[in-house]
C-alpha cells in the first residue's frame, strides 16, 4: 500500500523520536539522574512529536474548519442561485417534460424528511428519464432568463468556492453553453425541428444536474434550517403550481 506524504512524515518523526531517546538511554542509561546534556536529549526527543501536533494534527484541524466554512458559503450561494433564477429555470423545463409527473411525484419533499428519504429519492430520481421537449416559446423564454442572469451567472463561474464543487462547475458550464447556444439564434420561432431537438439536448442536460443540485440543496436545508426549507418546499419548481401561503 502506498502512503502518503503525511503518512511517511508521521512515521519519520516518530522514528527520529525514538532514535533521540534510544542515543539518550545508551549513553546517560536510566539512572534518573537529570543533567544539562540530558534535558537537550529530552528537548530534542520531543521535538519531533511537537512538530507532529502542530504542523500535522492542528493544521488538519484547521484545514477541516476552512473547509466546512467553504461548504456553509457554497450552500448559501447556491440557494441565492435558486432564488435568483434556478427554481425559475426548473419550472420552465420542467412544464415540457411529458414525464414530469413521476419526477414532481419523486421530489414531493416534505419538512418531515430525514436523510434516509433524500437517498431514496436520490435512488428514484437516477433512474428517472429527463426528456423535456420544449417548443420554440418555451426555448424564447428560458433564453430571455439566461440573458437576464448573464452578470449573476459571471459572477457565480468567478467565485472559488463554486469551481471546487465537480456537480456546480458543471452545471454552470452547461448553463452557459446552452445561453451561447440560445443567444447564437436570431428568430427561434424559424428554426427547422432539427436545431429544436438539439436544444432540447442542451436543456435537457442542464434539466438533469440542476434537479439533482436542487435535491442536494433541498437535504441541506433539511439537516440544517427547517425554516428555509419550509418556504422552499412552497416555491417548489415541480409544484404545478407555486403557493407559498402557509395553509396547514
């Protein structure tokens, strides 16, 4: 098994240790007694050790710390996306998909749900298919959406924390094809079915990873603030209709 550079480093520190104090016991034995060459074999014994506490342990403690405040701030992000235009986009794509109906029935999330209903639902929706079929109005309007959010968009692909999340980048590379590829059209009312069906491509792509980002997101609120979740729930984009007012 390879080790890592952390692993090897950890053994070597330990190894010069025991090295420190293997030459201190030979040559002053255990006699207890305790001289000035003696407590610099000690100093030096344990310096090692120390090295392995900061430099190692607390600087992954840290690390760790750094990262789940890298992962609060992405969440935050992606729930203004969805705010801003995401549920938006979901309802428009997903009012031409013949199939919505198993995928709204899939995500009917409750403020109930734990994490073992979000697996399942994970499970269900892998094996959903997502083919919305959008007309040329459909296509004029999630066009208009995207041209709409081009800045929001920009500043999202510019923020770090976004591009290390694999799904996010993703999708916003996705999202970003299918606005150049919408944009590149003049009158998409005049477009062959052809050019409609690969659009429909596009859409259907972004279609996928966005409802799955959107479940992910719906977990998140679940585990961690039931209130926005609450509101969520109401705004739902797979709802056939949105009704935010509190009725039960």
């Amino acid at each position: 098994m390879k080790l890592t550079w952390e692993q090897r480093l950890i053994i070597a520190l330990i190894c010069i240790s025991v090295l420190v104090y293997m030459i201190k016991f030979i040559v002053f034995g255990d006699d207890g007694e305790s001289n000035t060459l003696s407590y610099i074999f000690n100093s030096l014994g344990f310096l090692p050790i120390n090295i392995l506490i900061v430099t190692i342990i607390i600087n992954r403690l840290l690390s760790m710390r750094a990262k789940q405040q890298q992962q609060e701030k992405m969440k935050m992000v992606i729930g203004l996306f969805f705010s801003e235009m995401g549920s938006r986009l979901l309802r428009l794509i997903t009012s031409s998909d013949p199939d919505a109906g198993v995928i709204r029935d899939t995500l009917a999330v409750h403020k109930t749900w734990a994490a073992e209903d979000f697996s399942q639902a994970k499970q269900q929706l892998a094996s959903c298919r997502f083919l919305a079929s959008p007309s040329a109005a459909d296509l004029i309007e999630i066009r208009n959406l995207l041209e709409k959010h081009h800045e929001f968009l920009l500043r999202l692909i510019e923020n770090p924390v976004l591009l290390e999340h694999n799904s996010i980048s993703k999708l916003l590379q996705d999202l970003f094809h299918l606005g150049e590829e919408l944009a590149s059209r003049g009158n998409i009312a005049d477009l062959p079915e052809t050019d409609i069906a690969h659009l429909a491509g596009d859409v259907n792509r972004v279609y996928s990873q966005l409802t799955f980002v959107w479940l992910d997101h719906m977990e998140y609120l679940a585990a961690n603030y039931p209130y926005l979740l609450s509101l969520s729930i109401r705004k739902s984009p797979f709802t056939l209709q949105c009704d935010v007012v509190v009725r039960e």
